[in-house]
C-alpha cells in the first residue's frame, strides 16, 4: 500500500491515539527522550516530520506519571 502523505508508525501498547498528547521540542529529538514543562513530564513515543525550517520538532508524547513519596 502506497500513501500519499505521511509517515507510517507502529507504536506498542496503544489502543487509540487519544492517549497522547502533541508537543514539540527542539532537535535533536528521539523516541525515550523525556519532555518537561513546569508542571508536567513527557516520554516521546514518536517523532513526526516537522516541516523545512522548523524551529521545533513536534511529536507524539505520552504523559508520565510520577509518584510523590509520602513520608
């Protein structure tokens, strides 16, 4: 099968694309890296093609959860 536009990616453990979040990130990017805001971290799951010129590369990022230890 032959696509017009686009990129094919197989990504594991995943029933719907709603379970990520699009984000960007300056390049050099790679699927592991780890994404942080202020108030959130990011695990890349697949990197998308940004157009020429780009500032930033955008991809497919799933939103870790971090466990806050009580003492």
């Amino acid at each position: 099968m032959e696509l017009e536009h686009g990129v094919r990616a197989f990504v594991r453990a995943v029933e719907t694309l709603d379970e990520f979040g699009i984000v960007t990130a300056p390049g050099p990017i790679e699927p592991g890296d780890l994404l942080a805001t202020a108030g959130e971290l990011w695990r890349v799951e697949v990197v998308l093609v940004p157009p020429p010129g780009a500032p930033v590369v955008p991809v497919l990022a799933r939103r870790v959860e971090l466990a806050v230890a009580s003492r």
